[in-house]
C-alpha cells in the first residue's frame, strides 16, 4: 500500500531526474502542534512543536502508541473510528487532560482528521493538538465561585472577574442564547458592552449560522458545555475561526441563568490545516496522476533504496516479474528471480551511482514470467534528498528484443545488398570498359581513314568535300574523348589509391606544364603563390585541378588574355578541419542559377559547336571531391567569371 505522507514522483523535465515530494516537509513547518499516527494507533510522525507541547523533546515518542500518552478513558479510538466510517471527516476532542513524564499537568484539546489514499482506505490519521490549560482553569475557578458570582447579583461584576482571569475572548450569554450581554473580543472580535439581539448576524459567519445554532439548541436542551469550532467576522468583516466553549449558569432551582463563555483565536491553526488539506489533496492529484502514467507505460519503472531493496515497482515491472505489490516491494534482486552474477551487477551499478552521482546506462537479457527472455535496456539515476545526498535510486528499463531483431535483420539486409551492389558495380565497371574499348576501335579507324583520304594526293575533294572532311575529324575527335571521359568517370570509384599529404603548389606547377601551348593560345596567366598541403589520393586530385584548368581555358573570353587566381585557407566546414582551395577566372562565367546544374554529367550550358567538350569533366570534379568525402561549389556572374570552391577534410594527425 502507498503511504499517503510520502509521494514518489518521476519528472522528465529535468533530464529524466526522479523527484521525492513529500507531505512531511510541510507537517514539519506548520505552526501548529501536529502528529499522525497509523491504523493501529501508533506514532508515526510527530513535530517539533508536538515535543514542545507534551514536554516530551527528549522522548522520541514515535512507534508508541497513542493510549500510552492519553488513556483509553480520555481518547476513545473506537468512537473516532466509528465517526470517521460514518463520513465525519474532522472530529474534536475538549480538554484531553495530560500528564507528562515530568509530571507537568496539561489540558489539550485534539483534532482528529483522516488522510485517505486513493482507495479511500484510511492509513493515517492527522492530531492537531492545542493547549487549553489556561482556559479549562478559568472555566472551573468560573464554576467553583459561582456562589460567590450569584451572590454578587450583578452581571457585570460577574462578567469582569472572568475576564480577569482570562486572555481569551470572552463572552457573557442569555439564558436563551437570545442576546450576547457582554462581549470583550480582545482586538480580534468588535467588543459588545449592551444587550445585543442582532449578535448572529454580526459575529458569526453566514456559512456557519446553522450550525452554531444546531449546537447552542442541543447544549440547552442538555444544559451542557457549549462547544463549538466555527467561523466569525471580524470588525473589518474579514474571515477568522474560533474555538467557542461556554458553561452554563444555573440557579439553585437547576434552571438555566446565563451562559459564560471564552473563545480562541485559531485562525492560524485553521489556515494550517487547510493549506496542508489542499497539499495533500494535491499530492492525491500528482499521485493519481503519477501512477496512471507509470502503470499505462510499457516501459519498467522502480526505485531502490541504498540497500538494494526495490521500494517501487510499477505494474509493467510487476508483469514481468509475475508478482504482486505485496510480495515485491522491500525485496532485493536475488529474492525476485534475479540470477547471482545479474544481482551482483545492478547492486555495484547502484553504488557507482551513489558514488559518482551520474546516471549510468546498460543493456542485459532477463527471463519474463510470460514472455520467455527478453532483451532490456535500462538507466539507473540518483536521486537526491533536501541536503543534496543521495537517497535512493530510480531506474527505467525497456523492453529492446523486436527492436534488436529487426536491427539484426536490418544489418544482414543491409549486408546482402551491399555484396548485390558490389557484383553490380564490378560488373558495370566491366562492361563500361569492354564498351569503351570496343567503342573507341571504330572511331579510331574513321580517323585514321578520314586522315589518309586526307593526305591522299590522289584524291581530289572539292571545297565542301573538304569541309564534310574536317566535320568528320572535328566529330571522331569528339566521341573518342567522349568515350575517354566515359570510361575514367565509371572507373572512378573503384580507384584504390591510397591518400597521402600532397604539394599543392607542385600538382598545379605539373599542369601548368602539361597546358603550356593552350595557355599560349589563350594569353593565359596563372597567379598563385605558396598553397596549403592537401589530403588526397594523387591521380585524383590532379585530375581535379586539370580538369578546373582545362574548364577555365575553355571557356575563356575572345580576344581578352584569360587570368586564373589560386588562392588556399585553412577553415572549418560542418564541425570538420580541413583546406579550402579556391580557384576564380575571368571568363565568360555563368549564370548563378546553373551553379549546381553544371556539376550533372553530360550537362551543357552552351552548344558544342561553340565551346567543345563532354559535359563529365565537372561532374567528374564532384565525383572525385565525393571520394575525399569534401565539397565543391560554385559561382559565377555571365560576362564576368567564375569561381570554384574546394574543400578537403584534414586527414589523420
């Protein structure tokens, strides 16, 4: 059964952290004297303002039971019970005389309310004690002079000497309750010094009229103590409680006089009360809350405590078990199915936890009571009390064996089509090779035929056979590199030259070489001073900036001598170190727009017959920078250049 003074409550806004709220706290700091006890009666809390009250500080007073402190003759359990059973839900006992163990002599007087759960059981039972010696003493030295008061003959001398003797509020009544005659309200209620009809509506709440006038007519058919804990309007109207008494007054003929009475100011106590009922309904709320999340999860949710004993367990938890509450909660691992070496495993976990005050996280197989063994990923968490120490830990397990499974399937599906994929590019590469090689034989023989028909004296062509002739050099020319560019753009990926560090400088000195005669042709002129090493396979970065140079040169403005600027930075890209190589010219650009479409293969953003070419040597660029697992971009403006981006990742120190 939960313990209605403690709430365990798990919070997830606070990274998963378990947070202990309990009723206690405020039991503690209330200003009042309060204790519970059990079903059996038993002290099981009690505050310091109890100790002080019973003069019991050095007594620890708890597990005792309550008979023990106020005999059965005084404090009657069964009648409490039996008014609460009946619906009561707060029931008042007067003048409870006390004696401590240091021979004090007190009168008290208890409230006895019950704490119900959510099963509307009834566990505990809340004590609110206050200390009425004073006013139980002014009530019998009232009723020991009252010779002496009659005698006097004048009420208001009757009604001074009972206030002399008291601090509380005091009032005197008519026999009838008809009229208050005297009423000193000690700053708390508006005095009275005349008869007063109206004293009803004036002093006593409206919500509380019935019942102070159901408990004033009872008290005079009986001609017994007035007793009463009710609301009452101050002067300026505002809300307070009072705790009413009045004895009454009888002449020797045994008929009814007058009524005096004190009142006590417990607005405080009330308010206490009241704050911890609405905390604890509250708490209630949380609860009910708390647990209709934690017992609709699938996940296991629990709490240990420093000994390795489980002191919740949520219903997922107590499924897999195939136990209930009572038989789990209190129990340690090995009591609950857990084999040795599994015990001893969550055991060090939880002193790991306590000791580095760290969540911690692990992955291990258990035996379901239905389900057969289940595979459980789990998180153990501190949770820490007021003063910051660790006090227990919390822990959410879940059940990961679908979810292993279909990774297991996923990772042999994943490694089927791997090896599928594998075949297939073998196979493609294969086949772009023999397609190359067969494709490029007969290009190779219509130049060579269509040079000797050229070179053939004998052979006189006219001017337009001539022209036919040069178109179809300038288209032979044309396939055998586009059959070229095909067979190195399929052979990429499967290039396996190791990276190294490489001269950056030293590659585009080897290029400017090999492009010495078109640079010529073009009044081209390369600027570059002392560039940054790169991390990459030889061949390929090579072909890169050959095929940047070549698109550069290629697409150069007529008639204006072409520049190239080569420029190197360290930088990051993507949380990633590495170099950045950017190459501008001043050719006749492109449109922004085309930025990312001129890396497509075989694409061309001019027709052939003006600016030649395969449309791969770009594309082959991004695929090469793909390899090295870097980037490339561009941009350009029509009329004015382009520049081209390039980053390489730093490789291993």
């Amino acid at each position: 059964m939960t313990d209605p003074l403690v709430n365990v409550h798990l919070t997830e806004n606070n990274q998963g952290k378990l947070e202990v709220l309990s009723a206690k706290e405020l039991i503690k700091n209330i200003p009042a004297a309060v204790a519970v006890v059990d079903y059996t009666w038993q002290l099981k809390l009690v505050n310091d303002r109890f100790r002080q009250l019973l003069h019991a500080t050095d007594n620890p007073l708890l597990h005792q039971p309550l008979s023990l402190l106020f005999p059965a003759a005084f404090v009657n359990t069964e009648m409490i019970q039996h008014a609460f059973a009946g619906g009561k839900t707060c029931f008042e006992l007067a003048a409870v005389p006390y004696t401590s163990a240091t021979g004090v002599e007190q009168y008290l007087n208890l409230s006895f309310q019950p704490v119900t759960d959510q099963w509307q059981l009834l566990p505990d039972i809340i004590i609110y004690a206050y200390e009425v010696t004073e006013r139980v003493g002014d009530i019998q030295r009232a009723a020991v002079n009252e010779k002496e008061i009659v005698v006097l003959q004048e009420s208001e001398k009757r009604f001074r000497a009972l206030v002399s003797v008291s601090s509380e509020i005091v009032y005197q009544m008519s026999a009838d309750w008809s009229q208050v005659r005297r009423l000193d309200g000690r700053g708390f209620l508006m005095d009275t010094v005349e008869p007063d009809g109206e004293w009803m509506h004036k002093y006593i709440h409206p919500g509380d009229v019935a019942k102070v006038q159901e408990a004033i007519a009872h008290a005079i058919k009986y001609k017994m103590v007035f007793e009463l804990e009710h609301r009452v309007l101050g002067p300026d109207g505002a809300e307070g409680w009072v705790f009413s008494r009045a004895v009454p007054i009888l002449n020797e003929e045994q008929e009814l006089v007058e009524w005096f009475g004190s009142a006590s100011n417990i607005t405080g106590r009330r308010l206490a009360e009241q704050a911890l009922t609405g905390a604890m309904k509250e708490r209630d709320a949380r609860e009910r809350l708390y647990n209709a999340v934690t017992d609709s999860t699938p996940d296991l949710i629990y709490v240990f405590n420093l000994d390795y004993k489980f002191i919740y367990a949520n219903t997922a938890l107590l499924n897999m078990w195939g136990r209930t509450e009572s038989e789990s909660i209190g129990q340690g691992l090995l009591a609950l199915g857990y084999e040795p070496w599994h015990a001893e495993m969550h055991e060090r976990e939880i002193d790991q936890v306590v000791a580095t005050r760290k969540a911690i996280r692990g992955e291990v197989s258990f035996p379901h009571a239905t389900q057969g063994r289940r595979v459980y990923d789990y998180i153990f968490t501190p949770v820490f009390d007021e003063r910051g120490e660790v006090e227990a830990v919390a822990g959410t397990t879940r059940d990961i064996t679908d979810m292993k499974e279909v990774e297991s399937r996923l990772e042999q599906l994943v490694l089927e089509r791997t090896r599928e994929l594998q075949r297939s590019n073998t196979d493609l590469q294969q086949f772009a090779h023999v397609a190359s090689h067969d494709l490029k034989e007969p290009v190779r023989k219509i130049k060579t035929f269509a040079g000797r028909l050229e070179a053939d004296s004998s052979s006189r062509l006219s001017e337009e056979g001539r022209k036919y002739l040069d178109k179809i050099h300038s288209a032979s020319n044309r396939m055998f590199n586009m059959i070229e560019g095909v067979l190195s753009y399929s052979t990429l990926g499967s290039a396996g030259e190791p990276f190294r560090v490489l001269n950056t400088g030293s590659i585009i000195k080897n290029i400017e070489t090999d492009l010495e005669l078109v640079m010529q042709e073009k009044a081209a002129f390369i600027q570059y001073g002392q560039l940054l090493p790169v991390w990459g396979a030889p061949v390929l970065v090579l072909q890169l900036f050959y095929n940047l140079m070549t698109n550069s040169l290629k697409f150069a403005k007529a008639g204006v001598p072409l520049e190239i600027k080569i420029e190197s930075c360290a930088c990051t890209q993507e949380g990633r170190d590495g170099v950045e190589i950017v190459l501008t010219d001043n050719g006749i650009g492109f449109a922004q727009k085309n930025a990312v479409k001129i890396f497509e293969t075989f694409t061309r953003l001019h027709p052939k017959d003006v600016y030649e070419g395969t449309g791969l040597g770009l594309s082959l660029c991004k695929k090469i920078m793909e390899r090295h697992q870097g980037s490339i971009i561009a941009s350009g403006e029509e009329g004015v250049g382009a520049t081209f981006r390039v980053f390489f990742p730093a490789g291993p120190l």
